[in-house]
C-alpha cells in the first residue's frame, strides 16, 4: 500500500497546473471527445457541400449554355430560311412574336444589331462590343455564319457572345449572354454553405462536449475513488456502480477489486497478530535457555541434557510455526496450474509419507472414481496436515489412522482422516479450522496451531469445505470436501 500511495503522490505531481489527475485525464477526454464529433461532422459537411456545390455549379453552368446555344443555333437556322434584314431585330414585336422577342424571350438575351461594315443600327442593353472578328461577319455572304466569344467583358460584367451574320454583306446580329449574374448566385451559394457546414461543425462540438460530459461523467467518479483510495490507503470506500454498460461493468470490478483487497489486508493483519503473537512463546522459552547457556559448566549433568533438549524442542517447534506460516500465507498465490488428480492416488502417497515418518500404521480407502481438477501440491499439503495431526494426538500409537476418499455425487470428492485419539469437544468441532486454535487439552502438545488453517484455505481454494466431528467408538474424523480449483 505504500509503493501504491507513493505512486499516486508522483502522479499528482506530474499533472500540469496542479490540477487532479482525475479530473484532468477526464476534461481531456471530453475535449477530445467534442473535437472529434466537431472533425467528423467537420469532414462530411465537408465532403457532402463540396460535392453538392459541385453539382448545382455544373448543372447551373450546362444549363445556361445550354439555353444560350439553342438560341444561336435556332437564330443561324432562322436567317438561312429567311432573307432577313437588321431592321427585322431593330423593334419588339407588339405581339411579341417577332425574331428579337424570339431571341430575348428564353433567357433574357441582350440583342445588339448591326449593318453593312459592322456599323451599330440598334444598341443592347448595355451595348456590346464591335471586334474586326464581329465587322467580317457583319459582311459575310453567308447567312447563319457566326463566331463564338466567350468571357466578353461588357463594363464590370462578364458575357458570352455569339455574332451571326445575315447574309451577303445586310449585317449580323450579336446575341449576348451574361454570366456573372449566374456565378454572383453560385457565389451566394457558396457562402451559404459555408456558413451552414461551420454552424454544423459548431453545433457537432457542443452536441459532442454534452455527449462526453454524460458519457465521462462515471468515468470522473469512478477516478475520484481510486484517488481517494490511492491518497487515503481505506478500501472500505463506496464505489459509485450504475448502468449496464462497459462504464457499470467497470465500476462493478473496481469494487469486487476493492472487496478483495480488504479482505485480503485483513487477512494479512489478522496473520501478522497472530503469528506475533505464536510466535513470542517459544522465542522467550528460547532466550531463557539461551541465558542459562552461559552457566552451563554449573549445572549437574540431568539438566544440560534437559537444556539441550528442551533447546532442540523450542528450535523445531520454532522452525515449524515459520514454516506453517508461510505455507499459510502463501496458500493464496499458488501459481500451482490446476490439472486433472486423483485424490485416491494423494492418499496413498500421504500414508506411504505418514509411515516412513512416524512408523504408524495408515490405511487408505479410496473409491476408484476420485478425479478432480485441483492442485495436487495443495491438495497433498491438505492431507498430509490431516495424517500428521491424527498421529500428534494419537499418543497410543497402537490404532492405525485411516484415510477415506469418497465420491459423493453431485458434490465432488470428501476425504477423511479417522483416528483413534481422545476425540473432539463440542465446543472445539467449530474452531480448530482457525488460525492458532489450539484446544485446551492439546494446549501442551507441540504444534503451531496452523496446520488445519491450512487445510480450510486448500478446501476453499478447491470450491468444498472442512468439517470435524467426534467418531464412534472415540476419537475423530476430520477432513474436506473438494470439487476442483477455483480460477484466480
């Protein structure tokens, strides 16, 4: 917990500003949120004006010079099939229906007549421009012939211009078109849409800012508790868990977390007590021989060999309380893989273990179905503590310890060690599982008082459960369930 509170204090001074990193990392996503709402809709406003301009320009442009050859294209076709003179195109029709009306009518053409030479008989609205290429035709013999001009400035305005002669030597006519209007339009058009694609890409960030807000608004509790974890060292903090998203899900594993890691430093406290406290018997029993050392030479020989004895004795008992210790403490980290194991199979090994060491009799019955998924060193650990504590409180020795594996079905696999000792009280039958739970009649017998700890935390780990109870006829019968290792 320190490494960890050490950590957050770097974090915290790593933020620029003096700004929370909680809350710091949260605006960051936010604002990284809105940009990209704003960059995406940015990129298809973008996309979808540019191609939408594009299209209204063509069509508008075609369209105009569509309309614009038409009317040169019926007005050549007009002076072929009729001997007309400029004074035909000098004066509007009252009926409209006359060759100018013709002209003017589609578009709003501008009509500007002219004579032999390429003299002006009758002025457009605003005159148009007289070129040498406009007085040859002007003089040609053949009527409908024409030329084309294009980008025809006429003032600050912009034409397009066709002149078309009459025929042999009358004249032409010039018909103009002008095209500045249509480009001012699509100018206007787009502005327009640039004004809409920004009010869009505007209104996509503050749609995208809302959105984050709501969005990280979990994720910013959620980042208060673990600093407040982080800063403060408590786990016993309420995690802030709501939805069914991946934000709920992750707010849910934050507090399981947090629920396993006060069980686990409570756990690790509660250790820490107990072992100093074991732990403190046989140390002082220790220094008090270790001080009548130094007199040794003064005392009768009976009771330097008690000295040395009772020296060994404390020593062992010594060595197998930090060993159970740390089997204890390390039981829930086993990096042991869980694989198929007999326990019919452990049994045996465990009473082949139990006679070399003790020189008792051990019997095993095992059914032959007896497979789990489990940890065999575990689970081996489990029951060689079982044996080894049957043969402690056994001090008769002429009763052989049994060992019984049982498939019960539907609940795994039960294993007992029975034996022929002075039994169990009812009081104790409840206890004995705890750590350092020693009973009173077996308070002068050696032991750490962790070895049926053990086999409650290997019975855990395994998804079953340790039980003891008084056998008939005396002694005991203490053992677990086991049905296969629990993952993590």
């Amino acid at each position: 917990m320190r490494d960890r509170e050490d950590a957050g204090s770097s974090a915290d001074t790593a933020v620029p500003d003096g700004r929370r990193p909680g809350r710091w990392r949260a605006r960051s996503l936010r604002t990284t949120l809105a940009i990209a709402f704003a960059l995406v809709a940015a990129g298809v406003t973008a996309l979808v004006g540019v191609l939408s301009y594009d299209s209204a320009a063509r069509l508008v442009r075609v369209d105009q010079e569509a309309v614009f050859d038409e009317v040169v294209h019926d007005l050549r076709a007009q002076v072929r099939q009729q001997a007309l003179v400029p004074e035909d195109f000098t004066s509007a029709d009252p009926d409209h229906d006359g060759p100018r009306d013709d002209l003017t009518r589609p578009v709003g053409t501008d009509v500007q007549v002219l004579g032999p030479g390429g003299t002006v008989i009758d002025k457009g609205s605003p005159p148009l421009p007289v070129d040498s290429d406009a007085r040859r035709t002007a003089d040609a013999d053949t009527a409908g012939a024409h030329v084309d001009d294009d980008d025809v400035p006429v003032g600050d305005d912009e034409y397009r211009m066709a002149t078309v002669a009459l025929g042999d030597g009358r004249g032409a006519v010039q018909v103009a078109q002008e095209f500045s209007d249509t480009e001012d339009l699509l100018r206007e058009l787009q502005k327009r849409t640039l004004l809409f694609a920004a009010t869009v890409v505007l209104a996509a960030g503050l749609f995208g800012w809302w959105l984050a807000r709501r969005i990280t608004s979990r994720l910013v509790r959620l980042a208060e508790t673990a600093e407040h974890v982080a800063s403060t060292g408590r786990l016993d903090v309420a995690v802030p868990v709501t939805g069914g998203d991946e934000v709920g899900s992750l707010g849910r594993s934050f507090d399981r977390m947090l629920g396993r890691l006060a069980r686990s430093k409570d756990d690790q406290r509660r250790l820490a007590q107990d072992a100093g406290h074991e732990l403190r018997t046989p140390l002082t029993s220790l220094r008090t021989n270790i001080s009548l050392l130094r007199r040794i030479d003064e005392l009768p020989p009976a009771s330097r060999d008690e000295l040395v004895t009772d020296l060994a004795d404390e020593s062992r008992e010594l060595t197998d309380l930090v060993n159970e210790l740390v089997n204890l403490a390390a039981g829930h980290q086993d990096d042991e893989t869980p694989v198929e194991v007999s326990l019919a199979e452990i049994a045996e090994d465990v009473a082949v273990l139990a006679r070399r060491r003790t020189g008792r009799t051990v019997t095993v019955r095992a059914d032959p179905d007896s497979t789990i998924t489990g940890r065999p060193t575990q689970l081996q650990r489990a029951l060689t503590n079982l044996v080894e504590n049957a043969a402690k409180f056994d001090a008769d020795g002429t009763a052989p310890i049994e060992i019984a594996v049982t498939r019960i079905p539907g609940a795994g696999v039960r294993v007992e060690v029975l034996d022929r000792g002075p039994g169990l009280a009812e009081v104790d039958s409840a206890r004995i599982f705890d750590r350092f739970y020693r009973a009173p009649a077996a308070r002068s017998s050696p032991g750490s008082g962790l070895g049926l700890s053990i086999v409650r935390e290997v019975a855990a780990a395994h998804g079953g459960v340790p039980f003891a109870a008084r056998r008939d006829g005396g002694g005991a019968v203490i053992g677990f369930t086991a049905r296969e290792a629990i993952q993590g």
